[in-house]
C-alpha cells in the first residue's frame, strides 16, 4: 500500500469531517440493499407519455408508495438482456423528486452511478418521479435502445423506470399507462386493461415482467398472426417510417408461420401466454435485437421486407430472438439470474446462452423456409472463414470472449480479428454443430441436438418462471442424450489457444471449407446490406463502401503493408477508390509481382502503401465431402410436429 502524502492526509481529514457534518457520506458509498424474496408494500405507478417521441423527447411520471425515512432507489444497470452494465442512466434528465407536494432533494450514489439516495419526510406515503429520458439517436450503442422518428417509437422499460432497493424485481407490483402520439398504434407483451383515446392503461404486473416488456408505437403498422387458431397466440408486429417499409410479402408470413411450427416441434413446450414480436424497419434506428419472454425486440434497415437481399442478411434475427423465449429466458446459466436489476451479472456461459441460441436460429432460418439449404450452407462457410481468421485465436481463447462479453459489446470493429470481439455468438453457433454432428456421429445419427432441446427446455409448459442451470447440468443433459466426455469435449474448444480453428462440424457434417475468386449469392447480400467490402480473406482488410477501413488482418498483407484501422483508401493504383476498383486490382495482381498501390488518408495526412499480395479474391463455400455422412443436410431437413 503506498502511504498518502500529508497534503493528502489533510484533505482525506476535511472530507471525513464534511460528511460527518452532512451525515450523508455512509448513504452516498453505500452498497446495494440485499434484495428480499417478500411482497413490496404497496404497487407502483408509471405513465409514459411518448406524445413528445417524435422529438426523441420520452417523458415519465413514476409514483412510488413509501414509508418515512431513508430511501434508496435503483435505476436498472444491468437491465436484461444486455449482458452489460450499460443502463441508460446518461439520457435521464430532469429528475424531480416530490412528497405531499413539496420537491425533495436526492442524492446519486459517489461509487455507484445508478443508485439514488433519499429521505422520505414525516407523513409521506409515497413519492413522485417527473423526468425525461432523452432518446440519444445515431451513434450511441448497445444499451440505449429507445429510439424515435417523427413516424415511430420505441420504448425499453429498462431505461425509463427507477424502483425501490430491498426487494426481489418480481416481488414489486407496477401499473403502467403510456400516452401514445395522436393516431399512433401500438403492440407490447403488456396486456391492456382499458384505452381512453391515445391513453392506454395496461394490466398490473411485476416489476420483473414490465421491464421484460418492450412497446412499440408508430404512424405506420401492420400486425400479423403468425399462429391461426392457435390457443396460445403469437403476432409479429410491424412498425416503420412509411406504408411501403411496413408490407410483408406473403411468402414471409408463411415462412414466419412454419419457424412458429418448428420452435415448437423443437423444444415440444412454450413458456408464455401469449408472445408478439415486435419490428422496427428504419434506417434511423440501431440494427439489433433483444429478447424478452412474452416479447422480442428487434430493428432492422427499413427495406428489411421488402428487399431481397436485406431479407437474406438478417434472415435468422427474429428466429435467433424468439428462441430466447425457451433459450435465455426460461432456461438461463445461474449466474445471468439475478434477483433484481443492479447485481452484476457473469457472462461466462454466455457462450450457451447466445450460441446455442445463434446456432438454432440458422437452423430455424432454413427448415422455416427463410433460408434455402444452399444459403445456410453459404452462412456456414461465411461464420467458419471469419472464425477461421480470427488471428486473436493466439493469445484469447473463446471463454475470455463470453466472460468479457460486458467489455466487448463496446468494442467496434477496429482490430476486431486480433482483439476479439463478441465471438460467443459465431464461434458459439460452429462449437454447437461440433457438438450436433458428434451426437450424430455417436448415435449413427439415431440422435441429434433436437433431443437434447426437447429434453432440456420441454418441461414447465406455460410457465415463464425462469429453471437456471449450471455447466454440470448442461454436461449431464447431452449425456443422456448420448454418452461422452462432454466436459472434456467443451472445455477443450472453449479454453483453445493457437491458430487453428478448434471446431469441426462441418467437416464432421460432411463438407469442407474451401475458398474460391467468387463471393456466394450469400456473402453478396450480406455484404450489399452492410455497405460492406470483405476482402479479409485475399489482401486481408475490410472496409465500407467508401472505402473507410474497419479491420485489418494482424499481420497479413495489408497489414505488412502499413493499412490500418480508420485509414481511408482513397485511390486504387492511382484511380479512384471503388469496391469493384479494389477488388478488380486484386484480379490483375494474381500472379504477377506488381504490388496493389492504396493512397490512403490519415487523420489529415496522405500516403501510397504497396500490398505483396498475388494470391487473387477469396471468398469461402462448402463442397461435399462424399467420404462422409452428410449431416447438414439431414440438420436442414424440417421436422416434425
């Protein structure tokens, strides 16, 4: 311990002093209250008024029953499912805190951002919250999905509702209401109780439950049963920033319909009442996807439905975030289970909870019709070639990856095949085929994966109580699917450093790896609905349409040759810089000895950088390989109700 300097020894003495005087010091570096598994006395209140939405403006009005005395109230850091501490705690302004009328003052937590601290005067029975969120826009990331246009808004509880420390998040009861911009329509897992124009007042329900419960809400929406007859309903909601933006084809609602069918032939169970899929299609809004119980919350670029090649890119994002219904949701790793919103949350299974969710959703995709067999073979080849390069592979091995998952949703793309980004879920999605072909190798493919679902996620039918498991309870589930060293068999691919690509499915499945001059039908629409240029696997360096480089290969070509991360190519053997110029360089370069010249520019500088590089495009497929069963297709094959 390194020993204060006087002037600091004085300073420590006047601040204990001054908290003593002000008897808040204890209070401000307080640590969480252990929360309490005991009904909370009293039900919260919460109107959210989204009228002023189209001007990214949310405003809240929050009351809380109370008793007199101290108060600790949490904003929620770790809101599910973010696997981060990424609250939006940031974009709350506003906050006025009031009792009987008069304002009282509170005070934030000196260690922890996201705790408040209060006193309740004499006579008060609860307190109201007035305050704003304000909706950040373009350029702020993961975990601050609330999000408005003038057509549409979207609306994440984690981010607009505070509640009392000491208690279990589903033992706090809540009612919200939300006042809906004039004309707008709405779909949220919160059931209504009435509607007075644009005023919806919805049922009671848990706290827990609430902050589960996205909405959405716009000027254009469409609603489609994607369950007819069904008891048990299911609907994809639509809302968008135009009529066009919200039509669905109905070729999709079909397709939608039958990935209803095989969720339920897969996992034989359900684990809500009703379930809506909630889609935002904008090129305003961020491009992810969050799960929820009752609910999923996905955005995608507003031509999403209505563009063939958009379709394609992100054909497997609603089925990836409905499986997190039975998959993350109803079963979940122990450690991500936590009684309330503001205990940190261990990611280190993540790698099950977002792989094996990752690896369904392709799986889903193609025996749904949202992807043709050619086509999920093709997403394969693509998450194989990227993991196959991941030159970080030397030094982090896929379990850091998922226990740094709240580091590595922040991280961006720079570097991103040296550092590592979050690989649990498309390593996560190959380590789960490595383990569904050696269930079908075992077995003489008498047995898969889809035993270990039914078997693992079929009990409770209904019930949205979440079952936590642990990695022996995993280990012990595939083992009574088919006997095998599985402890052994994940933990060597999870803890694998070096060059190699540790999982093998797809060889196992049948299919080899190859790469050839000509990106698939696949490749090509992922890369037009990114505005992307991959030539990570030739000249080893990605880069936007504009030429703008995003990563590069540590130690490859481009990177031997000076290109880095944030340089913009801005010429191409001295003209100018285009995808197709690039790549057409490249083409010439095979198997001469003239280097590929990039002019580059650099925070205000310019320079000419020679790439040695004459190996031409490469871009990666399966082919079969006949000496082996091939098990990607049987994978692929529908099944049966």
């Amino acid at each position: 311990m390194k020993l204060p300097s006087v002037r600091q020894g004085i300073r420590a003495l006047a601040l204990v002093a001054g908290c003593v005087v002000s008897m808040v010091c204890a209070a401000q570096a307080s640590t969480p209250d252990a929360p309490k598994d005991s009904p909370y006395p009293g039900m919260l209140a919460i109107t959210m008024d989204l009228r002023d939405a189209p001007r990214r403006i949310y405003r809240m009005h929050e009351t809380i029953p109370v008793t007199p005395g101290p108060l600790t109230l949490y904003y929620p850091k770790w809101p599910l499912p973010d696997h981060a501490p990424d609250g939006g705690i940031a974009n709350i302004a506003g906050l006025i805190v009031t009792a009987n009328g008069k304002q009282l003052p509170w005070r934030r937590d000196v260690v922890d951002m996201y705790t408040f601290h209060l006193d309740v005067p004499q006579g008060a029975d609860r307190i109201e919250l007035s305050f704003q969120y304000l909706s950040p826009g373009p350029g702020v990331w993961y975990g601050y999905e609330v999000w408005s246009t003038p057509h549409l808004a979207d609306l994440d509880p984690t981010q607009v509702a505070f509640y009392p420390g000491g208690y279990y998040a589903r033992a706090i009861p809540i009612r919200p209401t939300v006042v809906l911009p004039s004309g707008w329509q709405f779909a949220s897992a919160m059931e209504v109780a009435s509607r007075s124009g644009d005023t919806v007042h919805f049922k009671p329900m848990s706290f827990n439950n609430f902050i589960d419960s996205p909405l959405i809400a716009g000027e254009y929406f469409r609603r489609v049963d994607l369950s007819p007859g069904d008891k048990v309903p299911v609907h994809l909601n639509i809302v968008g920033d135009s009529a066009m933006s919200v039509q669905i084809s109905d070729a999709q609602v079909a397709a939608y319909r039958r990935m209803v069918k095989q969720l339920y032939a897969l996992f034989h169970a359900h684990h809500y009442d009703h379930y809506d899929l909630l889609l935002t299609v904008s090129d305003h809004v961020a491009g992810t996807g969050l799960e929820h119980h009752q609910s999923s919350f996905e955005m995608t670029g507003a031509d999403f439905l209505t563009d063939p090649d958009a379709f394609i890119a992100s054909a497997t994002l609603i089925p990836h975030e409905f499986t997190h219904s039975w998959n993350g949701k109803f079963r979940r790793p122990a450690d991500m289970w936590t009684p309330a919103f503001n205990t940190p949350q261990p990611a280190d299974m993540v790698w099950s909870y977002e792989g094996l969710t990752e690896y369904w959703s392709a799986v889903l995709a193609v025996r749904s019709g949202l992807l043709t067999p050619a086509q999920f073979r093709d997403s394969l080849a693509s998450v194989a070639a990227k993991m196959a390069h991941r030159t970080g592979r030397a030094w982090r091995p896929l379990q850091d990856t998922a226990t740094s998952a709240q580091l590595l949703y922040f991280n961006g793309d720079y570097w991103g095949n040296y550092r590592r980004g979050t690989d649990f879920y498309p390593e996560g999605e190959l380590l789960w085929l490595d383990v569904d072909t050696r269930i079908r190798q075992l077995s003489h493919n008498r047995r898969s994966l889809d035993d270990f679902a039914r078997l693992f996620y079929s009990m409770d039918n209904g019930s949205y109580v979440t079952r936590t498991y642990t990695f022996d309870d995993l280990v012990g589930a595939l083992n009574q699917v088919q006997p095998f060293d599985w402890a052994g068999f994940l933990r060597q691919r999870l803890d694998a450093t070096g060059q190699a690509l540790p999982e093998h499915g797809i060889e196992r499945g049948g299919w080899k790896l190859v790469y050839t001059d000509t990106p698939s039908d696949y490749d090509q629409a992922v890369s037009k609905a990114e505005h992307r240029v991959d030539l990570a696997y030739s000249i080893g360096a990605t880069m936007s349409d504009e030429g703008e480089v995003s990563d590069v290969q540590w130690d490859g070509p481009a990177y031997a040759a000076g290109l880095v991360p944030g340089m913009k190519i801005v010429a191409v053997d001295g003209e100018h810089f285009t995808g197709d110029a690039l790549k057409d360089a490249i083409r010439r370069a095979k198997g001469g000895h003239a280097p590929i010249t990039l002019t580059v520019s650099y925070l205000d500088t310019y320079r000419t950088l020679a790439i040695n590089y004459y190996d031409g495009l490469k871009y990666p497929h399966l082919v079969r390989d006949g000496s082996t069963p091939d098990y990607l297709s049987d994978i692929a094959k529908a099944a049966r109700g």
